[in-house]
C-alpha cells in the first residue's frame, strides 16, 4: 500500500503545480500584525502578500492535515472501526491540547475519527488514526516527513501526528501552502475541512459528541472572526507556535488561500478580551484583498516594450520587440496603464539579433511593474519579419573568425614564417651576389 501511495503521490506532483513566483506583489499596501502571513491567489498561484513565508514555526494542529491525507490515501473503508489503544492516548490528556476525551477500549470509525481531528482539532483522534495506519506512530511520523519532502517541503518537519509542542517540529507558510493545496484536491478532506459544526454517534463507552471547528472564521456566532467567505482549512494554537490558522475564500470570481503562522492573543477592540489575532487578521486581510485587488489587463500585443540592434541586413537597423500575448495580472482596483510599467529584464533580453528573423520569434522577456512590484512576466518577440543577407553575415563572419584569439595566433604564426621566408631569401640572394662579385687579379 505505501509503495502504491508513494507512485500516485509523485504522478500527481508532476501534474501539479505548486511552484510560486519568488516575489511578493502588495507588501507596501498592507500593514499586518502577524509574525508570519502567506496571501496567494489560487486562479494565478500568485503571491499577493508576503510576510516572513520561509520563517520556521511550530505547526501546531496544522499538522493533522498531513495526518488526515495520508489517513485518507491508505485506509479505502472510511466505516472501518478502530479501537483505541490505551498507550496511544495516555499521556495527551495532560499536555493541554484538545481531545475529543477517546478512551482505550473505544470504538470510533476511520470517518469519526477524522471528523473529530479536522473539526475539532482532537489530538487523541490523531494518534489513534496514525498508529492504525502507521502500523505504529513512529512509523507513520516517517510516512508524513516522506511526504512533505515529495511535495517539496524543504523547510518542515515532523515529530507527532497531532501537533502538540515537540523540539525539532517546525514548517513554513511557504510549505503549509503547497500541503494544504495538495490536501484540498481530496473532495472528503476539503468537506469536513468546510463543517462549521458536527457531531459524533455514542459509542459503547460515551456519549454523543459536539464538535465545534477550532477555525473560528467558520462559525457564524463568532461576530470578532466569522468570515462569510471563508471555506476552511484547518486552525491551531500552541505557547511556541502562537495562533495559526490555513484558510481558504472565495467572492465575486476571486479565490484565495491565506496561511497565517505565530500570531499572538491581544485585546483588538479594546473591550476586555483578547482576541485571536490569527483570525481577526484573516479577515482584515480578505476584506482587503477582495475590496482592493482586481484582475486587469497588463500587456497587449502592439505595446514596444523595447528596440534592439539587427545585424546582417542590409534593409533594417532596428528592430521593436512586443509581448507575446494579452496578459491580465491581479492589480490594486483604479490602475490605469499610467500606473504600470513593462520592463525588459535585461539579463533575458539581447542587445543585438542577428537577421534573418521571423515575425513571432521569442527574443526576450519582461517584467510587468506596479511600482517595484512584478505584477507579471511576458515573453518578448519580433514586431516583424527581418531578412538577412548572405554577404553580409559571410563577411561578418570573418570578421568575427578574425577578432578570435586562435586566429589572431594563426596570422601571427604566418606573419613571423612570411618574415622568416623574406629572411631567407634576401640571405640567399646576398649569398649569391657574393659569389657573383669578380676577383681582383695582383
């Protein structure tokens, strides 16, 4: 089975794309209290906001994502019945995350279990299910290390499958994204993931249990963080990870995915509490990308971004380079075409083409700019059509076979065996009219 697994999770990484631009677009627009925060919009995998997205932080409950997609990827029969066993649970009830209180000798099915870590955050639930799947906890703790690696977490590890502080535990926002991405393309992980509240059936040993989802951006009686366009993902809280919360939103065409890691508890609206910052940013933070950022046309194809040198013809000098293609870029609302700059990147672009070259021919590439900001990339190519001329690029040939260190060695070398030739010759010649000159008779 895990054999199986590994094969289709690289399948599906190579058809995936989790690769996001190295640049941030918006940072000097948004002002954000929270140590770490990811904003990228999942139309363009763009990065909208960046704060600190490759800083370690604990990951606290986020992990159960990991935990809940391998449980899903290897356990097909999500009413198969697990009974907990009383070593794996003994121990949590005292390090003060959230349980769902499972007792060994319980019996909870894969579909329970999961519920109760994804909604409620159960850290019992995690490590019933890890040890289950794992065949042992230790081993299925290296089953989710394997997997961030294959989804190219290079700054995460894990210890545990509930997320509660250990040494050595940590991830980024960067890698959060490419797991929670990954995870949301499973239709039962993005369901629960989405339940604000559910509840689970009495087994033999308890009664029924409420769950209520520790992502409070879901829950329409938390007026400080209900969010009506937030969807999920999974929140988390811990002393060294601070308030964490991966969600997702969607309004009016515009769909976004937000990670924000190490935030702290303070009393926002000066009313006596404290409030979770994690989630009061998340929604500051929406409301900002969906009232200020729009999708605008950047790039036509008749705009000359650039005028390069053309050499070896005899008709044209010059030649205009042009955008490939049509492009739109997520832009602050009321850009105009003032606001934007298209930039050749210069390291991309020649100076100089040589003739003949075709109308469409990729030359370059450009930068579409907001300020200093890369709202896009585009390839350049040739305005027209140029001919070229044989003569010309014959002759310029030689003249650049001519300017090469090994020919300029050549001329040398013949230079010095012409010189040593006419030596040789005037030497010959004086030796002979030597020979030639009369004797004087005494």
């Amino acid at each position: 089975m895990k054999k199986i697994f590994c094969i289709i999770l690289s399948i599906v990484l190579i058809l995936s794309v989790f690769t996001l631009p190295s640049f941030a677009s918006f940072n000097s627009l948004l002002e954000t209290e929270a140590d770490i925060v990811l904003l990228v919009n999942t139309d363009t995998n763009y990065i909208v906001f960046d704060k600190n997205a490759d800083k370690k932080n604990a990951p606290a409950a986020l992990t159960q994502m990991v935990t809940a997609i391998l449980v899903l990827e290897n356990c097909p029969d999500l009413s198969k019945k697990i009974t907990c066993k009383s070593d794996t649970v003994n121990g949590l009830y005292s390090r003060g995350g959230v349980t769902i209180a499972i007792t060994g000798g319980e019996s909870l099915t894969v579909d329970e279990l999961l519920r109760c870590m994804l909604i409620h955050s159960a850290s019992d639930a995690a490590n019933i299910l890890a040890d289950y799947v794992g065949g042992g906890i230790p081993n299925f703790v290296k089953m989710m290390n394997e997997f961030a690696e294959k989804l190219g977490c290079t700054n995460t590890h894990f210890v545990n499958a509930h997320g509660l502080d250990e040494e050595s535990s940590y991830t980024t926002a960067n890698d959060i994204y490419k797991i929670a991405s990954y995870c949301l393309k499973n239709e039962i992980f993005k369901d629960i993931c989405s339940r604000a509240r559910d509840e689970v059936s009495p087994t033999s040993r308890g009664e029924r249990r409420y769950l209520n989802n520790t992502n409070k951006l879901l829950i329409r009686g938390m007026s400080d963080y209900y969010c009506p366009s937030v969807t999920g993902v999974k929140a988390g809280a811990s002393e060294k990870a601070g308030r964490c919360v991966v969600s997702v939103a969607s309004k009016n065409g515009y769909n976004y995915m937000l990670i924000i890691l190490g935030a702290p508890l303070r009393d926002v609206d000066d009313d006596g509490v404290e409030e979770n910052v994690a989630f009061t940013e998340s929604r500051k933070i929406y409301n900002w990308a969906f009232g200020n950022i729009v999708l605008t046309p950047v790039t036509t194809t008749t705009d000359i971004v650039t005028v390069v040198d053309v050499k070896y013809s005899f008709r044209t000098d010059h030649l205009a380079l042009v955008p490939k293609e049509e492009l739109t870029a997520l832009v602050p609302s009321g850009t105009d075409a003032g606001s934007l700059e298209i930039k050749a990147i210069e390291k991309e672009t020649p100076k100089t083409v040589n003739a003949p070259v075709k109308k469409g021919d990729v030359l370059g590439k450009a930068q579409v700019l907001y300020g200093e900001d890369v709202v896009a990339t585009v390839d350049l190519v040739a305005s027209e059509s140029v001919s070229g001329s044989l003569i010309l690029r014959v002759t310029g040939f030689i003249g650049y076979l001519l300017h090469t260190t090994v020919v300029k060695i050549l001329l040398c070398l013949v230079l010095l065996l012409l010189l040593a030739y006419i030596a040789l010759i005037v030497r010959k010649n004086m030796i002979k009219a030597k020979r030639k000159k009369p004797r004087r008779i005494k």
